[in-house]
C-alpha cells in the first residue's frame, strides 16, 4: 500500500466532521508510541515551551546518570541512545530556539562527563558535530539570541572537554 501525500491527506481530512477526526486522532496515538508523545506534546506542552524544555533536560540528566561507565563501548551507546532521543523531542517541539537549547545543554552535559570524552575519538567527534551543528542552528535565530548562545558555544568551544 502506498501512503498519500500530505495535501492528499489534509485535503482529505478538511472533509471529515470533528468526532471522525478525534477517533481517526486516537487510532492514531494507539498504534506507534512517538504519535502518542507527539500528540500529547501539542495537546499538554506546546504553550509551555519552557517547561517542555526542562521537562527534556531532566529526562537527559536521568540518562546521563544511567550511563554504564565501565567501558567506552557502553558510554557511546548510551550517549547515541541519549542524542537520539533528544532529537525526537526537538522534532516534536520544531522550535529552533529549543533545538539549541536542548543541544547546548547535551553538549555541557558531555563535556562534564566521566571518564573524559577526550580520551575516545569517537566520543570527541560526536561532541564536535553537535557544536558544529549548534552554530548552523544559531545563525537562524534573532540577532539577540545569536549572542546569547554565542557566548555559551564558544565556552564549550575554548575550554575543551
């Protein structure tokens, strides 16, 4: 079966009245656990952002504490394990302010790790990209968050992990 095109489906969806749509919602949030997280991000958390975001950042602190330190093996993992889901929440949110926010702060939270990060490639590179990749998302913002994040990148960026 081939999946229809977002315009097919909104087209489509503008047709139906609201008890169609709310069961077509739920059978939706039934099936796949990120479409329930999603919908409940725009439905609970979408006019508190700042509240998601710390939610998020909690999240982060508990995995973080859960990392397996015995060897780097179980560190990379769970450090991509940790990326991955804070991407997904960034995804939900689809604010770029909040995207370098979460980011930033997964980047501080690496650096500060232990053992080091600087003493495995792999984690050092990873660390690289995400700071790399924050200084795209900066560029986006307003002039005055620019410096704002500015200043917080370039202290991750000159005191190396």
């Amino acid at each position: 079966m081939k999946a229809a095109t977002v315009a097919q489906l909104k087209k489509e969806l503008q047709h139906r009245n609201p008890d169609e749509l709310l069961q077509l919602c739920l059978k939706l949030a039934r099936f796949k656990k990120e479409n329930k997280e999603l919908l409940t991000y725009l439905l609970f958390e979408a006019e508190h952002e700042e509240g998601y975001v710390n939610a998020v950042k909690e999240e982060v602190d508990q995995q973080f504490n859960l990392i397996n330190t015995s060897s780097y093996f179980y560190i990379k993992k769970s450090v991509r394990k940790i990326l991955r889901t804070l991407k997904k929440y960034v995804r939900y949110s689809g604010n770029k302010e909040t995207e370098v926010v979460l980011l930033l702060y997964f980047c501080k939270k690496m650096k500060h790790m232990h053992p080091p990060i600087t003493r495995n490639a792999t984690l050092m590179n990873l660390y690289q990209r995400q700071l790399g990749y924050v200084e795209k998302k900066i560029d986006v913002l307003h002039e005055d968050l620019q410096y704002d994040y500015g200043q917080l990148l370039d202290q991750l960026k000159t005191t190396e992990p």
